[in-house]
C-alpha cells in the first residue's frame, strides 16, 4: 500500500506515494552475496545511484565525451512543439526515472502554453529527489500539478495502472532503456502499454548504435568521471557492508560488443586479492585480470526500435534526430 507523504510546501499541489517496500539493506546484502559468489561475479546496476553515485552520473552528463544527454537536450530544445502537437493535448505528463528533471522542462513548458493546468506523475526510486525536484518544479510553474511516486519501475507501473486519467503523454528519456536486457526491455514496454490507453503516447529516448569509438570513448571519459563512477559501487559495498575493497586495485573498462550491440562495463582485478565482506561473512577471491560486470547499455538501429514497438502494444509514429544523428527520441503510440 502506498504511502501519501506530506511536504510542508506546495502541499495542496504535491503528492508522493512511497511504494518502497523490505529492507534495503538487507537487498543490498543478498544481491552482492548472490553477485560475487557467481562462477562470473557481477554487481547489479541500479546499485551504481546510491546519493553519490547519482551526483556522479549528473557529472558524466557534463562530459565532453558523453554525448547522449547533449544530443537529447538539443532534439527537446528543437522539437518540443512537434512531439507535444502530434498526439491530442496531453493533460497529464509521466516520466518513469524522472531524477532531477531537468531535461523535463522542455516539455512541460510546452504543454503549459496551451492548457490551464497540468499533472505531472515522475516515478523514481528516491523519494527524496521526487521531493527536491518536484519543490524545484512547483514554484517554477504555479499551475502544474504533481503526484509522485517512490518506486521502482515495475511496482511504480503497476500503481499507475490502477488508475484513470486523462490523455497522457509519457516520458523514458536518457536511453535508460538501454540498461535493460533484451527480454527485460520488453517487459517494461508491455507494462508501460499496460499504463496507456489507445491515443496516448511514450516518448522513448534511444542511443543509436554508431561507430565503437565514439561509443566507447563515451564510458571511457579522460577525466575518469565514469570510472569513479563504477567503482563507487564498491565504495557503498564498504560502508555498507563492511568490506575493504582497496579501490585502486580496480580498473574500469568498457569495451563496444559488435555482435550484442552493447557496452559493456566491468570492473577488472589488477592483481591476485582477497577481499572480506564482515557483514555477509563472506571472503571473495580475485584472480589477477578477472573481471566483475556491472552494467551494459544496449545500442539501437532504427529497425529495431520499431520491431521493439510492435512487439509491445506500440505503433511507430515519429522519430526525431540531434543534428549528429547520434540519438533518437522516439514516440510510440499506444496501439488499439
């Protein structure tokens, strides 16, 4: 059942739902347990935005080398009116991994100029971002309208499901689709559709699939932002967990899988260590270039993207391209 927060400002016009449901911890614990006993140890992604991972990942954002949010802010910059007048006028706005919502602004903006009012539903794991960004967004602009929802996406979606409302237009920006697998990315999408009535929409960033260097270069940052960004994982595996991960003795590495069509990050051992985990009463043994997966990130052709579509309740209708064609905001239409 969720729970309705109270925020002191902007009550009357602000709602957050808290889905977050167990102990975290205590999944945290059990997913690096099940992890690094692995015959190939990983570590799961979502466990890279903990407070100082995300404030990381805002960084990469910044890079020279990371295109994808540039490419995305300047399809919204160019293009909001477009994607906004090819489906009837939205009056409710979701955005499923909304973080900061910096690159929603475009979009609301938009949607302002030609409706008195608007509800804007972002889902994010971190109640406490929805209440920073959504205070952010309030006094920002007077007439919109929010209720949020602490969750990860699959329980945020089914709580959406739930309920009626009026034309929507939805919003997966970022690529974040891409960290899904294959199989995974289907599931989201049935259960996004699920969400949707015929005439809504989703707006679906894409990363396109392009040449490896630039794709690698991406998640290989010369500052070393992205690495720190992989090997905070093992930070939190230490505070949290007790263990003594010795940093420096990880190297990041992502490398383009051509046949996958991913990326493909890991962490590699340099040397031959031992590592102790107190808390799980775990001892973990590394051989000297053995790596432990944390993340892939999928890389799309158009194609691919409209049989994705099909194959989950979507028709294609337009796509819109940065001026590099180095990404893709996609708009799916809820098929009848």
């Amino acid at each position: 059942m969720s729970r309705p927060q109270s925020t002191h400002a902007h009550d009357d016009r602000l709602v957050i739902h808290d889905l977050v449901k167990g102990d975290p911890l205590a999944d945290f614990s059990e997913d690096v347990r099940r992890g690094l006993t692995a015959p190939s140890k990983f570590l799961f992604p979502r466990y890279l935005y903990d407070d100082l991972g995300s404030q990381l990942f805002e960084a990469i954002c910044l890079l020279p080398e990371y295109y994808l949010t540039r490419a995305e802010n300047e399809i919204l910059k160019r293009y909001s009116a477009e994607i906004v007048s090819s489906i009837d006028l939205p009056n409710t706005l979701i955005e499923m991994g909304s973080g900061s919502a910096s690159k929603t602004r475009r979009v609301i903006e938009t949607l302002l100029k030609d409706q008195a009012e608007l509800l804007f539903v972002p889902v994010d794991i971190s109640a406490s971002a929805l209440v920073r960004s959504s205070r952010v967004l309030l006094q920002s602009y007077p007439r919109l309208r929010i209720e949020a929802y602490a969750s990860e996406y699959f329980g945020g979606l089914a709580a959406l499901a739930k309920k009626q409302r009026g034309r929507t237009l939805a919003l997966f920006l970022g690529s974040n689709i891409s960290n899904f697998e294959p199989t995974d990315a289907e599931a989201f999408l049935r259960a996004m559709r699920n969400v949707l009535k015929p005439g809504d929409a989703l707006l679906l960033g894409v990363d396109l699939k392009k040449d490896r260097h630039i794709l690698e270069a991406a998640y290989n940052d010369a500052l070393g932002v992205t690495a720190a960004f992989s090997r905070n994982v093992l930070v939190r595996i230490n505070r949290d967990l007790g263990a003594n991960f010795f940093l420096p003795a990880f190297r990041h590495c992502a490398v383009f899988n051509e046949e996958q069509s991913r990326i493909e990050i890991c962490l590699e051992s340099l040397r031959a260590q031992t590592v102790e985990i107190r808390k799980l009463d775990l001892r973990v043994e590394f051989r000297e270039g053995e790596l432990m997966h944390t993340e892939n990130s999928y890389k799309y052709d158009i194609p691919r993207i409209a049989a994705l579509a099909e194959k989950t309740g979507f028709t294609c209708g337009r796509t819109w391209f940065d001026s590099q064609r180095r990404f893709s905001s996609n708009l799916l239409l809820a098929s009848g």
